[in-house]
C-alpha cells in the first residue's frame, strides 16, 4: 500500500475509533433549540465523510484534533469555533469532500469569508463539481467578488445545460433573507447572458419567490420574447397573472400556448390545474382526461382528477380513481385519506374508519385522518374508545399544535356526547398545558355560557382579546354574551360591530348584531341585519331569532312563516321550537 494511503487510512481509523467521534455523530440526532436542531439541519450538517487524501505525515495529528474540535462545535452550534478547526483542517488536507463541509457549515453559520475561502478549494480540487461551481458563484457575489461568480457561472454552464445551470444559481439565492440583494446578484452575475432565454427566465423565477410579481412578469415576458416556446416561462407567466388577479389573461394565454404545443405535457398540467383553481370544473375535467390518455398511471394525475370529481360532486369518478392509485401503490396515504371523506359524505362511517386507519404516520394528512376517524367513531358509539386513542395520540405527540388540535377534538366529542361537564374539565386541563392558547380559551368560554357562568366565559374571551385585539370571532361571542347575560347592551353593540366590520359578510356575526339590537329594543333595525344573516348563511337559530324578534314587534304572521319553514327543513330544531314555545305557538 502507497504512503500516502496507509497515512489516510489511519486518519480515517484514528476519526471513526474516536469517542469525541462519538459524541459528534450522537449530536446529529440531538435536539438542540436554537438556531436549528440537528436533528432538522440541512443534509451538510450530517455526520462527515473522509476520503483518501494526500496527507503530510507531520501534519496528520493536527489534521485529526482540529477536524474533532471543529465537529464537537458543530454539535454544539458553536459556529466560529467550528469554521476555525474546519477550516483549518480542511488546509491541511488537499480533501474536496472536506471543503465541501466547510462551505457547508459556513453557508449554515453566515460565515461567508471562510465559506468562500472554501469554495475556492474545493473547486480546485473537485473542478467537475457542478455544486461546488454554484456554491462558488453564490458566494464569491456574497464577499462582492464579481469576476470570480462570472468564472463560476461560466463553468456551471459548461458543466451542465443552460436552463439547469441558470436556476440552479437562482435557487441557491433564493435562500437570501434580502430579496433585493438577491435579485442585485442575480441581474449581476447573468449581465452577460442578457439573450438567453434560460437565464432571463431563472431571473424571472427568483423575481417571483420574493413576490416582485411585476417585475417577474416583465422578465417571463423578455425570456418568452426571446424564445416563444419555453413551456416553463409560458406557465410562470399565467401563475404571475393569476397572482395580479388576471385570470382570464393567465387562460387565455395557456389556451394559446397549447394550440401549438398540444402535446405539451407541463403545460396542459397547469393549464388544467389553473381552470381547478378557477372552479371552472367541466373545463378543467376535460383537461386531465386529455391528460390522463398520456399518462394513465400517473398518481398526481388521478388525485388531481379524483378531488376535480369530488368537487363536482361525481362520487363514482372519484372512487375510481383514488381506488386506482391504491393499485398502482401511488399516493397511497391521500387515496386512504380521500377515500375516507368520500365514505364519510355517503354516511359510512364504518367504512371511513377503515380508509382513515390506513393513512400512515408519515403523511401530512396523518393528523386530520386521525381527527376525522375519532369523530366517525363516536358517531358510530365507540366514543369510550375514541377517548382512549385521542389520550394515547396526545401522550405521545411531541408536536404542540397537534396536542392543542387533539385536545380540542376531546372536549368536542363530549360535547357531541352531551357531556358538556366532561368538555369544561378536558379544557381546563388543557388550560394548564396551554395557558394562553387563544383557541383553548374561546372554546372553554362557549362551554361555559352552556354551563351557567358566564363570568367564566367572559373572562376567558377577554383573555383571547388580549392577546389577539382583532379576533372578530372573540369579540362577537363576548358581545353576544353580554347581551344575554347582562345589560351592558351599549359595550355588545360595540365589540359585535366591530367584529362585523372585520368581517362583514359573516352570517354568525352579523345574526348577533341583530340580536344585540333586539335586546337593545330596536326590533325594526335588529330585523334587517337577521334577514341579512339568513340570507348570508340558512341557519335554524338565526331563524328564530328573526321570528322571535318579528313576533314582539307585532309581525306574529311573519315569524310563524319564518318559524315553520324552519322546522320543516328540521322538524325537531330545539331553537325553533324552544323560541315558539315560549310564545305559546303550537308546533
């Protein structure tokens, strides 16, 4: 074996052997709070890897001890300390793989003096690396070297083709908390290539992920000037459209587009899932059969045309194809989890059980799968048993919008069990966990009022309004509470105003203002804003309280015909009946 070899090999044994090693690859899996987690960091913050080197024997122990201090830093997030001994290992190993960890670290650290003083090495030593080019070129326009990011743009192009080779860069300045800094680079280092379509485009591209919607718009537009055909800038040009409230401009130009590129696959997608956005469902249904004639198979394609059909209240369709993904073992988890809520809409909750068992833990839709399948159970009576999974769920969930989202759904399911007692504990105790989580405390104040305490529910709804001085759901239902409870008619009046002015199509809201107003002894004023809610939203409580407020103005015909209509849709509404119970109307 060479000398050179025998040195790295026991480098590398000398590393791998080390209990400082140890510590650092058990920092990977740590869970250190700030700035990141291990655990979460970026892919180059996983443990290092070493490749045979040209190792200077007198300089192998100080290789390994900075190479050791650094990475106990890294696991410590002690960002200098860690780009000292890195970088001062990485100058006494002619290693690409340890150059590229340095820039790594130091991209991750903000340290941009040694991170491109490290790019520098590693594109020496590794000059077909088309990563290390682009880290080369972001970083070489973060430290103002201009002439060295136009090298580095100029082998990225010769490494790869331009439209890869241009959005590469943007991508990497995209990560710039400076949207106009990112952009200034950006218009730098592509001067030259001001006739490239592909470089015009990837401009455009980065334009428009700092929402610089305008100006992303007129570049898609040069980038399509220069090269009419580019699917890709055709298709950001109508999202950029869309997002400056241009619809039919953004179809328009699709429909355009596809006359002479019909075969274009990219491009009859968006335009397909433009039409979806737009609820222009027959249209856009036409679109993905066109689609899926290319490609039958495609699981993005048959969800995309399973929810279109789910929209479009076609059922059967939509079975079809989510049971087909199930076949092609393709988006398994949204097939479970779509399958679910079609069984759930046609009343089998038995079956909607099934399918929401199926969604794995790994899916995004594990959570609301989990809810919904809780909910189905306890309509089908197992609600003992949902109780003991929603605890067992909670206990073992880290995450605290899930805890809060499970804690929720139990005081929900004692309510639905008419256990409303059992619901103001599970809050309560919630309450401790979460003491001013703003959704815990509205809910435990609606429970209240149904408990008798109102001062409960008061308090609870002014501690949301504390915290959260715009929330027009708080202050409706302390308005509406107040107007109940007390006679402070002239403070409900205020806070549900405002609420409304928040906001004014709100059907609940707009209900309380007429409610309010009715306590308040203006019936005729209380009556436009209760038609107008019902009219916003058909709800049995807003009807009786139209009809309630019509019968003591005099109008006793009226608020029968408003009362019976209601019970007609349903016959055993306890609002309806309550109310006209109380003005001794027979049902």
């Amino acid at each position: 074996m060479p000398r050179t070899y025998i040195h790295n090999a026991r480098l590398l044994m000398a590393i791998l052997i080390s209990p400082v090693f140890s510590l650092v690859l058990s920092g990977c899996a740590s869970t250190v709070p700030v700035p990141m987690t291990i655990a979460s960091a970026p892919y180059y913050l996983d443990q290092p890897r070493i490749r045979p080197a040209q190792i200077n024997p007198s300089t192998e122990d100080q290789a390994i001890a900075h190479f050791l201090m650094g990475e106990v830093a890294v696991r410590n997030e002690d960002w200098p300390v860690a780009m000292q001994h890195l970088t001062a290992a990485a100058d006494l190993i002619d290693d690409a793989v340890l150059a590229e960890r340095v820039v790594h670290i130091g991209v991750y650290a903000k340290d941009n003096a040694h991170a491109y003083q490290a790019s520098q090495r590693w594109v020496a030593l590794a000059p077909d690396n088309v990563e290390a080019w682009q880290f080369n070129a972001m970083l070489a326009l973060r430290v103002n070297d201009l002439p060295q990011a136009r090298t580095a743009m100029r082998a990225i192009l010769a490494l790869t083709d331009d439209a890869k080779g241009f959005m590469s860069v943007a991508t990497l300045l995209a990560i710039e908390s400076d949207a106009t800094l990112a952009l200034q680079r950006m218009a730098e280092l592509i001067v030259d290539y001001r006739s490239n379509p592909h470089a015009l485009f990837a401009y455009a591209s980065l334009a428009a992920i700092f929402q610089r919607y305008e100006a992303a718009l007129h570049l898609s537009k040069a980038a399509l000037t220069l090269k009419p055909d580019l699917s890709a800038a055709l298709i950001l040009q109508a999202r950029l459209l869309r997002q400056l409230d241009q619809t039919e401009a953004a179809l328009a130009l699709l429909e355009k587009a596809l006359l002479t590129q019909p075969k274009d696959f990219e491009l009859r997608s968006a335009y397909a899932l433009l039409l979806m956005s737009s609820k222009r469902y027959p249209q856009a249904s036409e679109q993905y059969q066109l689609l899926l004639q290319q490609a039958p198979n495609d699981g993005d394609l048959l969800l995309s045309d399973a929810l279109l059909a789910m929209d479009m209240g076609r059922t059967v369709v939509a079975e079809k194809q989510l049971r087909k993904m199930l076949a092609l073992n393709q988006r398994s988890d949204e097939a479970h989890y779509f399958l679910g809520r079609l069984a759930e809409g046609s009343g089998s909750d038995a079956a909607a059980i099934t399918a929401y068992q199926a969604v794995s833990e790994e899916s995004k839709y594990v959570l609301e799968a989990r809810l919904r399948m809780l909910h189905a159970m306890a309509r089908v009576g197992k609600i003992n048993d949902a109780l003991i999974l929603i605890q067992q769920w909670r206990a073992n969930e880290i995450t605290d919008a899930f805890r809060i989202r499970f804690w929720l759904t139990e005081a929900q399911l004692f309510r639905e069990a008419k256990k409303t007692e059992e619901a103001f504990a599970a809050l309560t105790t919630a309450l401790k966990e979460y003491p001013d989580n703003g959704d815990i405390l509205y809910n435990r104040a609606l429970i209240a009022e149904t408990l008798g305490q109102p001062l409960v529910a008061e308090a609870d709804l002014r501690a949301v309004l504390k915290k959260e001085p715009e929330n027009a759901s708080a202050m409706n239902a302390l308005g509406y509470l107040l107007a109940n409870h007390t006679t402070r008619y002239q403070e409900a009046f205020m806070l549900v105003d405002k609420a409304l002015k928040l906001k004014p199509d709100d059907a609940a809201i707009t209900d309380s203002l007429g409610w309010v107003l009715y306590r308040m002894g203006k019936y005729r004023e209380a009556a436009i804003f209760l038609k107008r809610a019902l009219i916003l939203q058909y709800d049995t409580e807003i009807a009786a309280h139209l009809g309630e407020v019509l019968w003591v103005a005099g109008e006793h015909q009226a608020a029968e015909m408003i009362w019976r209509k209601a019970l007609e849709q349903t016959p055993n509404d306890t609002h309806v009946r309550d109310t006209m119970r109380q003005f001794n109307v027979p049902f």
